[in-house]
C-alpha cells in the first residue's frame, strides 16, 4: 500500500512524497522525469517493500516544482547543486543511507549528479533511459542526430512553454509521450483513462516547476543566438562514479538514442548497462516487470 505525506527539509523545501515499507528499513529512493510525478514508481514502491522482495523502505519523492512539492519561481533554484540538496537531504531524513537510488529522466540527472558529489550516501545507482552528463554533453556538441533528438528542449526553456503545454487539455504534453516513443500505437496500452487522469491532476497543479528545469540548464542543443552547450566543459571530477551502477535502456526512445551509452566505461568504474527492445523512454510504464527484474537482480549482487 502506498501512502503519501509532505516532507519538510532543513533547507526550507518541503517534497510531497510516496512510500511504501516500514521507515529502518534498507532504503530504495526513487526519482522521476518530466513530464511525470512520484505516482509513476508506485508498482515498484510497492513490489519492493514486500518481504518476499526484499522489505524496503521506498520512497518517492516529487521533485521540486513537481506536484505539491516546493517550487521556487526562479530558474536558477533548479540548479543541480540545489537538486541534489534535496535529495541528500531527504536521505538524512529516512536514515541516512541509501541502499540503491533508482532514477529516471530528470531524476537520473540529479542521481548522476548525487553519486558523483556524495558516493558515501549510497550503496547502488540504478539509472532508467537517462544520459551520463558526460556522454550527453559529448552528443549535444558533435552529433547532429542528438542535436536534432534534443531540439524540444529548446521549446520548453520558451518564456511561454507551460502556456502552449496547457493549451487545448495538454494536447502538445500527450504528443509528447508518443514523440519520443515512436508511432507504435501498441506501445500505449498502458496510458489508460486512468493514468491519465493523474497526469491531468499533476499537470493541473502546473508546469512552470518542470519547465525551469531546462531554463536552468545549458544542456541543450546550440543554436545561432545561444551556444548552450557548445560553450560547456565539465572536468572529468564532475563526471566519475564510484558506485556499482545499473544502466537500464529502452532501445526505442527517440528523444535519447543508444550511442549516448558509448563510454560510459570512461566515467563510470563499475557500470553494467541492459538494453531492452521494444521498450522507449517510458519503459517503466512500458515494460514495469522487466525494470523490476534487472533492479532485484542488481539488488542481489
């Protein structure tokens, strides 16, 4: 069963959360993307809060300026050192030490991000069709296909992106789903009336949070009036992992293609990667028991 609860931390940011699993338990951490929320984890909240599977104590939070969750109304509040803030702070919160941080999309920017700056908070990283910043850096400089991949981002950063998002009951965000999971109508039997109703509630509650998220970023494709991220460097220390690391890859997303997982070996000490056909971007939706097995798997190792 999962229930929800509003987390306040020390900094001041308050995240609207959801768990499942007695609190001493070992702690499962998991993170969205966007257009998405905390509700999208709740199968594996649940699945691995179980005895059989585990026990964990799992939680999910929504990240700021998603759901109820704090958003601040400046861009530069959604900056990786104050996402990781949060997240390191909500750790603290439930005990202190993470047994796997799970993450996807945005989330698996702010996990990259985490266990880079804190490896000592967790055991594990499990990252879901999310870029390393340094391979994702490399493609938005020098690869055309990923510069084309990635183009979206420059309309979300729009002053009016969550005004045309909203416009004609989200019609552009439902776009969005299929534009960067291929045409494939079969692939979308798990958006039912149901689901989307708690979108529509996520949504209704705004997306200037999510939007700022990119407005807060240069990594996005460069463009004749702004170089983004043709004029970044990170240095190699912002980049390296030292925790076992989990790479789970829908092969069909259309938004973050394969060769994104070349050179992750570069930064990443220990790294196994699972590529999955058939599956897209939303592969939790898609394929929810395949992601659970290749987690419990690594659980266990």
């Amino acid at each position: 069963m999962v229930s929800t609860f509003d987390l306040p931390l020390p900094h001041g940011i308050t995240l609207s959360c959801r768990a499942a699993g007695e609190r001493g338990r070992p702690l499962l951490v998991f993170l969205h993307g966007f257009p998405e929320a905390a509700f999208v984890w709740d199968g594996l909240l649940e699945h691995f809060a179980r005895p059989e599977n585990g026990g964990y104590r799992c939680v999910a939070p929504n990240l700021r300026g998603f759901e109820r969750s704090s958003a601040p109304a400046n861009p530069a509040a959604y900056r990786p050192k104050h996402l990781v803030q949060d997240i390191a702070s909500l750790v603290t919160v439930e005990g202190g030490h993470l047994a796997a941080l799970v993450a996807h999309d945005w989330g698996g920017a702010v996990a990259w991000n985490l266990a880079n700056q804190q490896p000592g908070l967790l055991d594990k990283l499990v990252i879901v069709n999310s870029p390393h910043p340094g391979t994702f850096l490399r493609g938005l400089k020098s690869s055309p296909e990923q510069q084309q991949a990635s183009a979206y981002m420059n309309f979300l950063i729009r002053p009016d992106a969550e005004a045309l998002l909203a416009a004609d009951g989200y019609a552009r965000l439902w776009r969005f789903f299929k534009g960067i999971a291929g045409d494939d109508e079969g692939r979308y039997g798990w958006l039912t009336d149901a689901v989307k109703a708690q979108y529509h509630a996520v949504w209704d509650l705004g997306l200037t949070g999510g939007c700022n998220y990119y407005r807060a970023s240069p990594l996005r494709p460069p463009r004749p009036e702004d170089p983004a991220a043709a004029a970044i460097d990170l240095p190699r220390e912002m980049l390296t992992v030292d925790v076992p690391t989990l790479v789970v890859w829908g092969l069909d997303d259309t938004a973050l293609p394969a060769s994104l997982l070349d050179g992750l070996g570069d930064y990443i000490a220990d790294v196994r990667v699972e590529r999955v056909p058939g599956a897209s971007h939303w592969i939790v939706h898609e394929q929810p028991e395949t992601v659970i097995a290749l987690i419990a798997d690594f659980l266990l190792q």
